[in-house]
C-alpha cells in the first residue's frame, strides 16, 4: 500500500506540473493526447479532514498506472471499464527537455 501511495504521489506531481505548468508554447517541444479504455482493477479512495481523492489502478501498455477521478461526479467501481486520457508532454528546459506522462479520467 505504501507503494501505491507513493506512485500516486508521483503521478499527482506530474499532472500537476503538467496542468499548471508556466510553459509557453516556444517551451512545448511535443504535446499529445489519446483515450483509451481499460477495466479497473482497484479503487483507491482516501478521505483526511473531509477532503477526499479517488483514484483508479489499471493496466495500461503492460503496466500498472493510476487514474486520478478528479472532480467527475460518478466514481467507478473495481471490474468496470475506465475510458482515460493519456498525455505525453515534451518541455525545453535550460539542460535539455523534461518528458512528462499524465493521466486522467474522462467518465
């Protein structure tokens, strides 16, 4: 569990490097979506002082990933079919370029 929440960590940071990011568009050297779909095969659900996240755990391209659910106002269950975004974002930075993989939930 105590990986899970470390990965989650992770993907967290970066959606939100990559979604309040202060790139320009002179700075995006790539920048691609896709959906796709995949059947959940955890939830992970944590509430601390009445906030709360929902996260999805699937296999996408032979991995492990987790999807947060973020402000959707139907939460999925384990067993049901997930339909996701990928994001693949390239940014110049001063020693080169960072590539950063998110996700997200669509339903």
């Amino acid at each position: 569990m105590r990986n899970i929440l470390i990965l989650n960590i992770l993907v967290f940071s970066l959606l939100s490097f990559s979604e309040f990011s202060y790139a320009s568009d002179e700075n995006i050297l790539y920048n691609k979506h896709q959906s796709f779909t995949a059947v959940i095969e955890n939830v992970i659900d944590v509430t601390d002082n009445g906030f709360r996240s929902v996260n999805y755990i699937l296999t996408w391209n032979d991995n492990k990933i987790i999807v947060p659910k973020n402000n959707l106002p139907v939460q999925k269950k384990k067993g049901e079919t997930l339909k996701f975004l990928v994001m693949w974002h390239e940014l110049k930075t001063d020693d080169g370029s960072v590539k950063n993989l998110s996700f997200q939930a669509l339903e």
